[in-house]
C-alpha cells in the first residue's frame, strides 16, 4: 500500500485526496493474498459493533486513509475538523468505523486527531458546513469548536501501535493531521452499519476472497452481513486504485 500510495500522490489534484493532496482515500488490494481476516472480519471488533449496533451488522465499506509525508517545496497540511456524517442522520448509533493502523501512528507522522464526545448532542447536521458530498463538506463550524474547546477541552491525537483496532462512531468529530516525517502513514478502515440501516452500498472484491469469507461464515465467525461483487482478480487489480475520495462515498440512507 505504501507504493500505491506513490502512485495516488503522484496524480496530484486529480487523485483521491480529502481536503487537501496530503491525505489520501485509498484502497487495500482487494484479492487473496491480502486479505487478512485478523484485520478485515476481527471477531473482537465484531463483538463490539454487533453490540452496539445490533446483531449481523453490514460490511458496505473496505478502504483506507494515508498520511503522505509533503513533496518538496510544499508544506504539511491538517484537514479541517468535521464529520464523515455529512447529512441528515439519526441521533442514535447506526455506523461504526474500525481503523486498523499498518504502522505505528503519532502525532509526527500524522495520527488522526479525535474530539472525544462529539459523536452525540452537539448539533448533527447543523454543526457543519458544506454540502453533503463535496469534497469540503462536513467541516465543524469554528464557532462550535471554540465553545467546545472551552467547555470540554481540546481534541487529542493519539499514539497507535500498528494492528491495533479502533472503532469510533460515523458522527464523531476529527481531522488527519500533518505527516511530518518520512514515512507514509497507512490506516485502513472499514464501516459496520447496523442491519436495520437502508445504506445500499456494496463491496467489490476479487472471486478469491469469496471462498474465504464462505469458510468464516460456515464455522459462524463471521458475524456480519457483506453486501459485495465479486470480479475477476484482474477486473480487481486494475480497479482498487481508481475509487473516490472519501466524501464522494454516500453513507445516507436509501430514499
């Protein structure tokens, strides 16, 4: 993935950055012999968003999001604070995202900084800015982040050992943070929606992954339900790198 994230940085304005060319959307290779069900169908992290969520959460969402170290003559940027929760959604949980981090993450190479709280009472919608699906859309008011700031105290961003799990709400606030060092910064991240929730999103993987999730749910450690496509390993290979920035993804409801 760190090569592939050479190749998106490389097409500049035309890649699938979010908020700015420093942070990249990016798929893991979707065929076999990258498909890991220790990182991709955890059974703790299943447990736990099954227990939030309800039983057989939908698996409608695999890819990842890269901190790239800046090229020369340009200078490291952070996102603005905001929601991936861009539209008008319930009060309640109804997403869950797992991040896994392939490399220890800090804030030099750019962890992702979190508002611990935010995910609940603090305006939906209304707090943001932006229209739903731009690729600037989702931006925390600053009239908002400054009350919160003063009545709660500031974001954190945290220190992250690689193959750790961490599953946050969909609405929770944050921002990807400056890369400040050599490396690129690699975080996967799936989304678990609750069952009852009508997102019709579909996965796509390679054929040879379909025997592998077929094994997990014939043994009953799956424990999810995976929307997906199944194509060729070429059709695969030659599609991952060419998906959409994260806000293009529509995590709303169907009408």
């Amino acid at each position: 993935m760190v090569e592939d994230a050479r190749i998106l940085q490389a097409r500049g304005e035309d890649g699938p950055f979010n908020y700015n060319v420093g942070n990249i959307q990016q798929d893991a290779p979707p065929y076999a012999e990258y498909f890991y069900p220790s990182i991709f169908t955890n059974p703790i992290a299943t447990q736990v968003t099954s227990s939030v969520l309800g039983p057989g959460p939908k698996w409608t969402f695999c890819s990842g999001n890269t901190a790239m170290p800046p090229i020369p003559g340009s200078l490291p940027q952070r996102q603005p604070v905001h929601a991936d929760a861009d539209f008008a959604h319930p009060d309640h949980p109804f997403a869950l995202v797992i991040n896994v981090p392939l490399v220890d993450m800090t804030p030099h190479n750019g962890s992702t900084e979190v508002w611990l709280g935010t995910h609940t009472g603090l305006g939906g919608i209304k707090a943001q800015e932006g229209a739903h699906g731009e690729r600037a859309s989702g931006r925390i008011k600053e009239d908002l982040l400054a009350k919160r700031v003063a009545t709660d105290g500031p974001p954190v961003q945290p220190e992250i050992k690689k193959g750790s799990i961490i599953i946050r709400d969909l609405r929770l606030w944050h921002a990807g943070m400056p890369n400040m060092s050599e490396e690129v910064r690699v975080m996967l991240a799936q989304i678990h929606f609750a069952n009852w929730y009508r997102n019709p999103m579909r996965l796509e993987f390679a054929e040879d992954v379909k025997p592998i999730l077929e094994e997990l749910e014939s043994r009953g450690e799956l424990g999810l339900e995976v929307p997906a496509d199944w194509v060729s390993r070429q059709q695969a290979m030659d599609r991952y790198l060419n998906r959409a920035f994260g806000n293009a993804y529509d995590f709303n409801q169907a009408v």
